[in-house]
C-alpha cells in the first residue's frame, strides 16, 4: 500500500474542508447581512439598563445639576396588532396623519447600512427593536397615556431622565446635553439611537465619566418574543452604576452675583482660586438659562433663537474672546525687566508724552509709582531696554533676539497658548514672536520702534480673560500657577493629575514684591488708577486697563487679588464699550466680587447700585 499516496490525499482532503467552512464563514460575516441581523435579533435579549449621569456640587456642596424624571412612550412595530390609528392619535393628542408620519420618520431617522463589498443596502430600522414614539414626557403627561396603553399592544412606557438646573447660572460652564448622532453611535457602542450625550461645557468634558457604567439584564422570551423570566435568576445580569459626582471650585453664588452685576453689558469676569488654580466663577455676559437647552424640544426651540441674539450669548467670552490686555499688561513687562536687570525697582523715566500720550501725573520715580500712574512712557522706555540690548550691533538684529527672549518669558506665564483647563472653547491668544513680525514686515526689517504698542498691551498681543485673571493668580502666588481648571473633585478622587501640577514662570519670586506693593497702590494710594475697588479691611492689589477699540467706546478691564498676602481670590474683569477707563467700571466690578466673596455680603451699596444700573448694550 502507498501510505505517501494516502497521507496527501487525506491531507488535500482537509485543506478543502478547511477552505470551504473558511468560505463560508467569509460569506456569512461579509456578503451575507441576513445573519448580521439575526445576530443583532438574539442580542435584544441583553438588555442594558442605562444609569442616571454624575450630579454636579459647586464647592460648598450646593448642587447645581441634578437629574428629573421623564417618561418616553416606546414602541415595538413587530408587537403592534391592528392599531387603531384614529383612538391611538386621539389618545396622545395628535392627528392620524401626524402618527403615520412618526412612523416613517423613525424608520427614515434609522438610515440605511451599505455593505461595502457587495454594495446591498439593508435598513437599520428592525421590527422587533424598541424605538421611543414619544420623549420627555411629563409625570402629568405620561399619566394620561398609560392607563389606556393595553389597549395598544407593542407601545409601553420607559421611564428616564433629563437634566435640572437649581440655578439658572453657569449655562457656558455646565454646557447642554443633546441627541447623540449616527457617527456617534458607530463610534462608541454604549450609545443607542435616542440616548443624550454632552456636548459643551462639563458635560461634554467629563461625559465619560458622568454617563457612569451600564447594567446588563438578560430575559428569557416566548416564541411570541415577549419577555418571561429573568435568564438564570438574574444570575448573570450587572447593575448599572450612576457617573460619580463632580464637585467643583465654583461658588455658584458668586457666579450668579457676577451674571447679575453685568446684566445689560457685553464682557466677562473670571474669578481664580490661586493656591489651587480652581475657577471660582467664570461669567459670560450675556449669557442665558441653562434649563432653556433641557430636552430635544427645548432645544429645537430655543437653541435656534440664542443662535441668532446679536449678543452672542452662547459664546464662552472667557475663555474664546481674545483682546488686547490694554494697560494689564504692563504688570509682566515690569516682571520681565526686572528679571533682566534693565531696570530696578528705583528706576524711574519721565512722562514725556511727545512719545506716547497719557494721562495728567507727575513722573514714576520708581516702578512701583509707574504701576499706580500706569504711565505709558515709562513702559515704553522699559520694553524699550528688554528688546533692545544691545546684543548685536544692528538694531534689526537685536531685535529679533530680544523679542524671542521677551516672547519665551510670556510663554511662561501661561501665554499665546491654550490653557488646557477642563473644558473645550479655548483660544490661545496670541504673543508675537520674530516670526510673527517676520511675516508683515520681512526679515530684519522691523525693530522695537516698529513694534512698541506691546508696551502697554496694545497692537498684536491679544489674551483671553482667562489669561488675564491667571496672570493675577500668578503675581498672587509670587511666580507660580496650577492650570485654572473646574472640577475640584471626581468623586472622592480629587482632580485630574494635570490640575495638581505647578507650573513657574521664567521670573523668580524675589522680583514679585515690587510689583506687588504698585498694584497696591493702584488701589489704596492717592493717584491710583484702581481706587473704586477699595475695600474696608481688606488690602485689594490691582491694575486697571483701558483697551483702546476701533469700532466703538473703549473697553474696561481690571486684574486683581485678595488679600495682599495669602490670597484667597485672583480676578480680571473685563467690561466691552464702557464709556470709561479700567478704573471707572471694571475696578468697582472686581471690588463687589471679592467682597462677595470674602465676606460674603455687600457694604459698599452705592457702588453696586451704579455697576447694576449700567447699561452698555440695550438702549
């Protein structure tokens, strides 16, 4: 016998039958979507339990975004007999055409799924899976219905939730939650056609973490597809875990007291724990009512309306607005020259306005003087030296190092970058470096006298409000800040790692006590410009800014902290087409804002009633 001839035989045997079943498989996972649907059919035996998402504390354990109950009326096509169109429409308040086409909307909304090899489209929409007929249904609502459902087999009613809001503050922090769409669906499995997902704010931020963990439920079912028994006992099933609570730095009175004192103005307050970078309030005005973007139905109303508001309430101010800092500014110059050994703290320059114009006072002998005056010739004599050292014998050239060094020194502080807090909208600002200039003017044809207005935060140098009060934190902290962030907390856990984490400026500490005691006297000093944020008791060190706008009145900002050691608050103001200086609207603004929040009342009633009564947008 010819054991060589059987052994191939046997195994060219084996190859095909191999090849076949391979062939098969390829067929029925690939060109065949029939068995693709029986497969989607047995997993509607799973069913997920979807959890409640994470509430939300502000930091004194004010909950600030909590759960309501709703109700959807679901439906089954393939459980629904002989439906009374005419009683069924009668029965939820709408026509028997208007039924008809839900029908088809449901299945039109479910689209279609292609396969890619043999170009065969099979619908996504399935008899036997449960769509919701009706959402958001009221208590009231729903009430109404159920009773009546048995006289419509294959509708049932499901009960969920949809966010609430105590408050109606912190819209542009906490965001808005919305129907997840067909590429999100794909894209991540715990999603299912009608489920909610975050989609600006913290929602859209932490929405992993909120939408906490699913729970699985397996049912025995009849041949009529009805659900009979728990499988195994419920041996098998997983409860469905709620997203853990976020407890925030916001003090959300204090956020509202901030979105009261600019009503009926254009502008923005950012308020900054220094010692934690944690935001204490971040006011977008104007703004709106978070509970207006509750729901599809809400949205589909209201959304379109701020949409179109001339007043752009739904832009982040804070954090995607970006302005020049105007005389704020001047505060890292000062740090900068101070690093580089141009200048001293007893270096003075005179007021020579045939330079650049400024307001009436006698010459800054010293820095700190120059910080309460905010002279403007002083500043250009300062960056003047930074820019200008005298490196290299041509002045372009000289200039071009300068710059990138002076460039370098504001990128430590945070600037003409994102500031990469927990939350999305952000916009980098922008530091002009060498080839920044480069690009406008050609290389080594531009110096300091080109450039000057970066003197006093004017021409290019454009930062957010959110840059503008971390600059305050980090002159509060002498030199170091922890990236502004909300969330204080996940849980028990504490913050993300990247908000524990320090980060210096390129200036050391010992520089910062002279900048310190001019911005305190912006304030307490005769001659200051800031002296509308004074406080009794307590010592607010500041520097106002009056931002120079070409299509308008000028705009109003003020950077502050307090108290002058350990400080407990960091803040900018900043305050569109004001009709004043930093120091007439701005300062004021910041003052009821730390006193909110120190003392946690308002003495200074005089001033808050000017501030409420502005009005700088309806006329």
């Amino acid at each position: 016998m010819n054991f060589d001839a059987r052994k191939y035989v046997i195994i060219t045997f084996v190859v095909l039958v191999g090849l076949i079943y391979a062939m098969r498989i390829f067929y029925m996972q690939v060109m065949d979507d029939t068995w693709t649907l029986r497969a989607q059919e047995i997993a509607e035996k799973r069913k997920e339990i979807t959890p409640p998402r994470g509430v939300l504390f502000d930091r004194n354990g004010k909950k600030i975004v909590s759960n309501r109950t709703y109700y959807n009326l679901m439906m089954v096509e393939a459980d629904i007999k002989n439906l009374d169109t005419v009683a069924f429409a009668k029965l939820i308040g709408w026509t028997r055409e208007e039924v008809r086409q839900r029908f088809i909307d449901i299945r039109e909304g479910e689209g279609v799924y292609r396969n890619k090899h043999t170009g065969k489209t099979t619908p996504n929409y399935q008899k036997i899976r449960a769509y919701p007929f009706l959402k958001e249904l009221t208590l009231d609502e729903i009430a109404n219905i159920a009773p009546h459902l048995e006289d419509f087999p294959g509708f049932y009613e499901e009960v969920t939730s949809m966010r609430s809001y105590p408050f109606a503050n912190g819209a542009n922090i906490v965001g808005y939650l919305s129907e997840v769409n067909a590429e999100e669906v794909d894209a991540d499995h715990f999603y299912k056609p009608g489920n909610n997902i975050g989609r600006a704010g913290l929602e859209r931020y932490y929405e992993k973490e909120l939408r906490g963990r699913k729970g699985i439920r397996y049912i025995v079912t009849s041949a009529m597809n009805n659900a009979i028994e728990p499988y195994a006992d419920g041996k098998y099933d997983t409860t469905a875990l709620q997203g853990p609570a976020l407890k925030l730095g916001v003090d959300i009175l204090l956020q509202a007291y901030g979105e009261k004192l600019l009503q009926n103005k254009r502008g923005c307050i950012v308020a900054i724990e220094p010692s934690t970078g944690e935001i204490l309030a971040l006011v977008s005005a104007p703004s709106y009512d978070p509970n207006l973007l509750i729901g599809k139905r809400n949205i589909s109303t209201n959304y379109p309306k701020l949409l179109k508001d001339p007043n752009m309430p739904l832009l982040p101010r804070p954090l995607s607005s970006e302005y020049p800092p105007g005389s704020t500014f001047k505060l890292l110059n000062s740090l900068i020259g101070l690093q580089e050994g141009v200048i001293t703290p007893e270096s003075g320059f005179p007021c020579n306005k045939s330079v650049v114009g400024c307001h009436n006072h006698a010459s800054a002998g010293n820095l700190a003087d120059a910080i309460k005056h905010s002279c403007n010739p002083y500043y250009y004599a300062v960056t003047r030296r930074i820019i200008q050292q005298g490196k290299k014998r041509s002045n372009f050239e000289d200039a071009e190092i300068g710059l990138n060094l002076w460039a370098k020194y504001m990128h430590s502080f945070g600037l003409g970058q994102k500031l990469e807090t927990d939350i999305t909208g952000l916009r980098a600002g922008t530091i002009p470096d060498a080839a920044y200039y480069d690009k406008w003017y050609g290389h080594h044809r531009w110096a300091f006298s080109t450039i000057r207005s970066i003197s006093i935060g004017q021409g290019e140098v454009m930062l957010t409000p959110l840059h503008m009060a971390n600059i305050a934190a980090i002159i509060a902290n002498r030199g170091w800040y922890i990236t502004p962030h909300f969330v204080k907390s996940i849980g028990k856990n504490g913050p993300l790692p990247e908000f524990r984490k320090k980060h210096y400026a390129m200036v050391e500490s010992r520089h910062y006590a002279t900048i310190v005691e001019g911005m305190r006297r912006v304030v307490h000093e005769p001659g200051g410009t800031g002296k509308r944020a004074q406080l009794k008791d307590i010592i607010v060190c500041g520097k106002t800014g009056t931002v120079q706008n070409p299509h308008g009145d000028d705009h109003s900002v003020f950077v502050a902290f307090a108290p002058m050691y350990k400080p407990k608050i960091a803040i900018a103001v900043f305050i569109e087409n004001a009709k004043g200086g930093g120091g007439f609207w701005a300062a004021p603004t910041a003052g009821l804002m730390i006193e909110k929040y120190l003392t946690r009342k308002i003495t200074e009633k005089e001033r808050e009633k000017i501030i409420l009564e502005a009005n700088f947008v309806y006329k």
